[in-house]
C-alpha cells in the first residue's frame, strides 16, 4: 500500500484548484455521473435493500468517483489524487482482524458480510454526548462497561474543567482532554474491565495536540483513536497530525466518515456512494483498522430516518462484500432517553446495519448535542438488538425496519425530549430509575410479540 510520506507530499504537490471549484466543478459532476451511469435510485419501500448487484454497482460507482475526484487538502488547496492500482491494492493489503483492547477483553475486531450469522461488535457508550461534570461522567463510563455485550466503549465529551468550560486549542483544552482519559480509566476499573478498548480516543480533544497529549495518560496501543475526514472528501493537517503521530506511536485508527445527506453528496443514491468510496480513503489517508461512517441527515440532524438508513444499508452491503476493512456505524437518534421512541430508532439503524454486513456503535440519543441526555440503557438494548438479528435475512430485516419507521418517522422533527442521565437514574449508586427499567421491559416484549426477536437474556434488568 503507498506509505503514509507519499500521501502527504501529494497534498503538497498534487493539482490546485479552489475549494468551490473542487465542490462544483469536480466532486458534483462527477459524483453525478457515476450514480447515472451505475443507476443507482433510492427506494423508500426498501430501507434495507436484498439487491446483490445493486450494492455491487455502487461499489463500482465509488471506485471510480474517488480515482477521478480525489481527497481535497484544505491546507494546500490542492487534490490529492490516487489511481485505480493504487486504490485496489490498498485494499488488498489493508488490515484484517485487528485486535483492540488487553487481557480478558481483548478481541479480533470481525470482518462481516451481508446476512452473516457472525455476531456483529458492540460498542457502546455516550457517542461524544457533553455531559456537565466528572461524576456522571465516571457514572456513564461504569454504567456502559457493565454492559454484557459490550465489546468496546464510546465515552461522552467533558464540557468543562474546574467549572470552566473547555476551549479547544487553549491550555483548557490539554487538561479537558488529559481528564476525559484518567475518567474513562477510573469508570472502566470500576465496572471490572479495566482492557476494554476505547474506540473514540478522546472526544474532549478538537485539536491534534490535545490528543496527543492526552495519549501519554492511559490511552494504550490497544485503544483507538477516532480521526475523521471533512464533508466532503476533504482532510486538513490537523487531522493528517493525528493519523501522523498515531502511526508512529502505533495506535488503532477509527475512521470516520460522516456523509451530509442533502448536501453535496445530494440524495440517498449519491450518500451511499459516497460512504462507499471513503472505504478506500480510510486506508490510505486515515490509515484506519475499521471504517466509521455516519450518514447524516441535513434537515433532521439524525441517521435514524428512512433515507440516511437505506444509504448506510446499502453502503455497508457494497463495502462488505468487496473489502476486508471492516465497517462499525455509529448512530444519531432524534428522540432523548427513556422514550420507546429511543428504542425504535436505534432498533431500525442497527438492524439494517447488522444485516448488511456492519457492526455498530450505539449510544447517541438527543441527536447527540444535548447536554447529559444520555443513558446507558439504551446501548444495552441496541446491543441485544444487534445479537438478535445476526443471520437474519434483509428481506425479513426490511419488513421490520418498516415497521419500526412507521412508529417514529412522522416524529423526528419534534421528538420526545426524554429525560437527562441524573433525572432517570440514580447519580449514587448508577442504577436505572424502576419506571426506566419498565420502560426497557415493555418493548423488549413489543419486540418478541410484534416481530418474533428474542433479544439475549444477558440483561441485569430482566
């Protein structure tokens, strides 16, 4: 695979253009060509797609929007241009079964396919949520550790430091980010599984130096840090620092990749392409063990809507059936917690993922911008969720998910607010309200009588 130096110096040398002329003039047409010339249309029926070929074609399509488009460098304004040989051969040399995580938690992250009976990885946690202070965040941290069926953790971001809210870049921003680690350690002693892999490093850090800095106190090789590219098909050096210093610290990279539905990548069709050609990005930019895409939707805010779940369904099949870089989602609900309307979302996403080949990240809920609205009993239902549905069909997996929509979709413009972590649970002992944990019971049932899935008995709360 070309090395690292060689991606670098083409940010420096390869063909200038304005950051406007790459978006309308290169990354539109082109991006518009490939979904007309592999006919790639969106079907709202189909939220989980069962087409072969059509995730093959979109495969294709991807492939070849990324050998003609490139990755744009905001720093240099220039492209940074691979070939088709280069793009199949860092695909056939990229990593494969990775190993997060130390002692008794440490596992080979899978690779997956469409309809795979191989139980998808669980991570789970707060996906970056702010919360307000250390305790609930500690408290957060334990809660989701805890999680049986948990493999790995996403741990919330710190808003503040002595009271004094964090600004990235400053001196604050070094302390906000060295903290978040020592807290995530202290929550992940508490809960007896101090080798859990940490798979979003440090969601306090904006800048590479406070990841940096913030490595040196507790993240481990066997942690990873979660480096993303910019909508889209842009990277810039700060975030080519963190790929840079990760490299030679020896460090996991999750890549992430957030494709804005309803922004230059358009609809369903051009999101899934899109998604699809970062695959190959995140092996020769990021440098990533895994594949973190996010497909957004631009009005709504969420990943849990019709449109983003079909292209992110579709994305995964085309990825997984055609590389070895294995794909983790991560999700955005509308809905805050302790609402069934919480459970829904997350249900959707995480089946299509699952059924598709992916494996999945749950957690965020408020659309992940609220202040301490997180729990972590929605991650353990989304995890059963995700173990529940290994193996089944697409087609059986689509008529859920159309079920599911139907009971949340006309809402996601005004969700449920739900109720912050210290208003349902207990902030002393980190235990769930008993009206939450009703709440958790009653669609564990809808979910066995209503579409046949008997989520595991793994959960303290039955």
């Amino acid at each position: 695979m070309l090395n690292f130096a060689s991606v670098v110096e083409r940010a420096f040398s390869g063909p200038i253009c304005t950051e406007r002329d790459f978006e309308l003039g290169i990354f539109v047409p082109n991006l518009r060509r490939v979904v007309e010339k592999y006919a790639i249309k969106y079907d709202p029926q189909s939220p989980v797609p069962a087409d072969d070929d059509l995730a093959d074609r979109v495969w294709q399509a991807g492939i070849e929007f990324l050998a003609e488009t490139g990755v744009y460098c905001l720093d240099t304004e220039r492209r940074i241009l691979f070939s088709r040989e280069e793009i199949e051969t860092a695909l056939k040399s990229g990593p494969r079964g990775s190993i997060l995580g130390e002692g008794e938690d440490a596992k080979a992250m899978p690779r997956r396919f469409p309809e795979d009976e191989t139980p998808p990885w669980c991570s789970v946690g707060p996906t970056s949520v702010p919360v307000s202070n250390e305790w609930n965040y500690i408290n957060l941290v334990k809660g989701n550790a805890e999680n049986p069926l948990a493999d790995s953790i996403t741990i919330p971001c710190l808003t503040n430091v002595d009271g004094r809210q964090i600004v990235g870049g400053s001196p604050l921003g070094i302390e906000g980010a060295i903290r978040a680690v020592l807290l995530t350690r202290e929550g992940m002693r508490r809960a007896g599984r101090p080798g859990m892999p940490i798979v979003n490093g440090v969601t306090t850090a904006t800048r590479s130096q406070e990841h940096i800095a913030a490595h040196h106190f507790g993240l481990r090789r066997t942690d990873a840090l979660e480096i993303g590219t910019i909508h889209e098909m842009k990277i810039d050096f700060d975030s080519m620092n963190k790929v840079a210093y990760s490299l030679a610290a020896g460090s996991l990279i999750f890549a992430e990749n957030g494709v804005i539905l309803g922004g230059l990548a358009g609809g369903p069709a051009g999101v899934a392409v899109v998604t699809a050609a970062y695959n190959p990005v995140d092996l020769l930019i990021l440098r990533g063990v895994v594949q973190h895409p996010f497909p957004t939707h631009f009005d709504l805010g969420v990943t849990s809507a019709r449109d983003t779940i079909w292209a992110r369904s579709l994305a995964n099949q085309a990825v997984t059936r055609n590389s070895s870089l294995p794909v983790v989602n991560v999700g955005y609900s509308a809905a805050g917690p302790m609402t069934k309307m919480l459970l829904y979302e997350h249900s959707a996403w995480v089946i299509a993922s699952v059924v598709s080949g992916g494996s999945v990240e749950v957690g965020a809920s408020a659309r992940g911008t609220a202040l301490d609205y997180t729990s972590p009993m929605e991650p353990l239902f989304g995890s059963e969720v995700a173990h529940a549905v290994a193996g089944m069909s697409r087609k059986e997996a689509n008529q859920i998910v159309n079920a599911l929509l139907e009971k949340y979709e006309s809402k996601l413009r005004d969700p449920p607010v739900g109720k912050k972590y210290q208003e349902c649970y207990d902030v002393a002992t980190g235990k769930p309200s008993q009206e939450f944990i009703e709440l958790y019971r009653e669609v564990r049932r809808e979910m066995a009588d209503q579409f046949g899935l008997e989520l595991p008995p793994s959960s303290p709360y039955l």
